[in-house]
C-alpha cells in the first residue's frame, strides 16, 4: 500500500504545482488589468480557491517525508527506545486528528453542497467543488498517515526514518 500512496502523492504534487503556477498566473493577469483600470471580476477569489485546492493536496506527501510541523528537540534528547515510543505515540494521534479533520471537511462540503453555497459577485462563483477537493486531499492525507503508523511497525530499526523513494 505504501508504493501505491506513494504514487499517488507523486500524481497530487504534480498536480499542486501545477495549480501554484496557475494561481501565480491568474494574479499576474489580475495586477495588469488593474494597472489599466479594468479589473476582472472574481480573479481574487479564484486564487483563494486555487491556493486551498494547492494546501489541501499537498498534505499527505508532506506527511510522506516527515515534513510537518514536529517538536524534534524533545524527542532527539529520548534514548532510542523511548524516542520510537514517542514517535508511534504522536502518529496514533496524529492519524485520530487527521480523522478529525477528514470528518468535519467531508461535513462541511456535503453542507455546502446541498445548500449551495456561493461567493456572490456578478457571477456567483460555487466553492462546493473546492471543498470536495479538499475531502480528496484529506483522504489521501489520512492514508499516508496510516501509512506511516503501519510501516515502521513491521521493519524495527526504521521507525525514526520517513520513508525515501526517490
């Protein structure tokens, strides 16, 4: 499972740098169409969308290799023994907030989808989509956190170490 996560991952931080050149792109066009006082409508909004979309698929291959936000001092000053303790302790956790998270976005995107939901502007822009991408990243962040918590658990020695493909 771990290669096919893995994979995958690759696939959704492709697909998030190519939306970050997207997003750059569409505030490029809307700073030059200001300079000549014709704004377009809504280009704010839509690199807001973009940038949740970009944040969202990012999370499971930043999860991949280890790189969220850790109190690595603690942990590196515990004996060996105790460190893989605490590493597999703070992953159960992690995995149960992910699940969490993975819960309330899923909610708060069907709600937005059977409500409607909309930025009004001259063209009412939905974000029900954006928010079921989201549910996709959140999925995929989950797996990768299983992931993380199953795999050193069957190679002892490696629990320290995220996992290096490439």
């Amino acid at each position: 499972m771990r290669i096919q996560v893995h994979k995958i991952n690759q696939i959704l931080s492709g697909i998030a740098g190519w939306l970050m050149f997207a997003m750059m792109m569409l505030l490029v066009v809307d700073v030059i169409t200001r300079s000549f006082n014709m704004p377009l409508q809504l280009m704010a909004e839509l690199s807001v969308f973009v940038m949740m979309i970009v944040i969202y698929l990012g999370f499971s291959r930043c999860e991949e290799h280890g790189e969220h936000v850790r109190l690595e001092f603690a942990v590196n000053a515990l004996p060996k023994r105790f460190r893989s303790i605490a590493n597999s302790a703070s992953q159960v956790i992690a995995v149960a907030v992910i699940g969490l998270m993975l819960y309330a976005v899923t909610n708060d995107a069907w709600s937005s989808f059977l409500t409607g939901s909309a930025i009004e502007g001259t063209v009412d822009m939905p974000i029900w989509p954006t928010k079921f991408v989201m549910v996709v990243g959140m999925v995929f962040f989950l797996l990768q956190g299983i992931v993380n918590l199953v795999d050193p658990i069957g190679r002892p020695g490696e629990a320290d170490h995220a996992p290096e493909f490439e």
